[in-house]
C-alpha cells in the first residue's frame, strides 16, 4: 500500500461514527445504560482514519481514547444529545456509520434531588427516544452512505433486513449475540453484513479490529460501485 494519503481509498471523505452507549439520567446519581464498551465503534473510527478519511466520532460514555490525528472527537451522554450532534453534522457528511447503542427509553422527568427510597414499589415513567439511525435515514441524500448495527437475539435476518429497509440504509452490520465470543465488553464479534441489493455475507468470529476492516471495505467497495 502506498503512503501517500491521497492514494487511501477514503481520502478527503467526510465521516461521522457513532459509538458507545448512552446514559439516561435519572436523578442526579443514577442514570439508565447499557453494556455497549464502545470498542466497535471506536474500531472502525480508526480503520476508517487509516483509510484516509476525516473522522468525527460522536460518543457516549466509555473510556476509550482515539489514536489516530484524523479523528475529532465528541463526547455526550444522552440519546437526546447524541440526536442532536449527529443530526447536526450530517448535513455535510459522505459517509455515516452509527454503531452507538443508544437508549430507546428514557425517563419523562429528572429528578432534580436524588430519589430517597421509601417503603413501597418505586418506576420510573419512561418515553421513547428518538432512533437517532432513522432520523438520518430520512435527511440522507443520494450522494450519502447511510450504515447501522443491528443487534438481535432471535430472527436475526429477517429482523435486521426490516431494519435496513427502515431506516434507509445502505448495508446493515448484524451483531449476533449468540456466538459466545461476541458482544458486549468482548474484543471479538461475530457479524453479517446485508445490504440494500440483498446481498448477504457473514464473517467469521474475529477481533473487532479486524471486524471493523470487513466493515470498511464493504463502506469502499460501495463507492467504487
Ligand atoms: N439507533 C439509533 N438511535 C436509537 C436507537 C437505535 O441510532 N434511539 C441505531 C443504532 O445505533 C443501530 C441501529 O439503530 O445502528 C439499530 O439499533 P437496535 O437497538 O438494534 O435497533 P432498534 O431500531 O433500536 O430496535 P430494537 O432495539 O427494538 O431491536
Ligand atoms: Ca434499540
């Protein structure tokens, strides 16, 4: 491979990558998560900088720190502020790929005061958020990529390729659960990647960081199509 940047096959693109979970307040000490480590998303933000391109890597909380120059990082919390960065951005973005695990509940009020316990039962009211992924499926431009995650625990085909459709994605990377090796807090995955013309390829039980290069190839061969 040359080193010249402006032969990487990504070169001068403009990419937005979302990564991590978010966090939901629900007084002013807890919160609703989930177990998304952001290692995924991060990943692939590094593999798409490698490639050449200008990253902005919108995250939510994780410990995780970027390498490589060409990423700018955007550190928030809740799905409403991740809506907010992304959608934000979008506008002048090539290529979005939105590995978040967003919540999709979160409380209708935030206690201002931390929640004494009492005696009884205690819930929490909670609203849907906004699917950050569809929002952008609907802003997208022809000249734009559009890719998401799907992470499912049963009909994992027929649930992803309902969510390609959608959300008026390009491919769609099925993260499956079920391989005990993947997921969640793990560096390796298991994933298949479906896209628009209903092309289906599964990838072997990996690192992510060699999951996050089947990922961006796919992303290359697209605009080479
Ligand atoms: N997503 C998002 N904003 C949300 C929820 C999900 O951007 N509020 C995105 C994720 O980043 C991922 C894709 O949508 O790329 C699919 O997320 P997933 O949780 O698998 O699907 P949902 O559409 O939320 O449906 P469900 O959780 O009910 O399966
Ligand atoms: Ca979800």
């Amino acid at each position: 491979q040359s080193e010249l940047s402006t032969d990487k096959p990504l070169h001068q693109k403009k990419v937005l990558v979302s990564a991590g979970p978010t966090f939901e307040a629900i007084d002013p000490v807890r919160f609703i998560g989930n177990h998304s480590s952001g290692k995924m998303g991060y990943a692939i933000a590094e593999e798409l900088a490698m490639q050449g391109a200008n990253v902005t890597l919108v995250s939510g909380p994780t410990h995780l720190q970027t390498q490589h120059k060409n990423i700018r990082t955007i550190r928030v919390t809740s799905a409403k502020e991740m809506l907010d960065e992304c959608s934000s951005i979008f506008p002048v973005i090539d290529i979005a790929v939105m590995s978040a695990a967003v919540a999709d509940y979160t409380p209708i009020e935030v206690a201002s005061q931390k929640i004494k316990k009492t005696e009884s039962e205690f819930s929490i009211a909670l609203t849907k958020t906004k699917d950050v992924l569809g929002e952008l499926g609907k802003q997208k431009k022809p000249n734009q990529l559009l890719v998401g995650f799907a992470l499912e625990t049963n009909n994992e085909l027929d649930n992803a390729k309902a969510k390609l459709e959608k959300k008026n994605l390009d491919f769609i990377v099925l993260n499956s659960l079920n391989d005990k090796g993947a997921g969640f807090q793990k560096d390796t995955n298991k994933i298949s990647i479906l896209d628009k013309k209903g092309a289906i390829e599964s990838f072997d039980l990996k690192p992510k960081t060699e999951v996050a290069k089947d990922i961006v190839n796919k992303i290359v061969s697209l605009l080479h199509a």
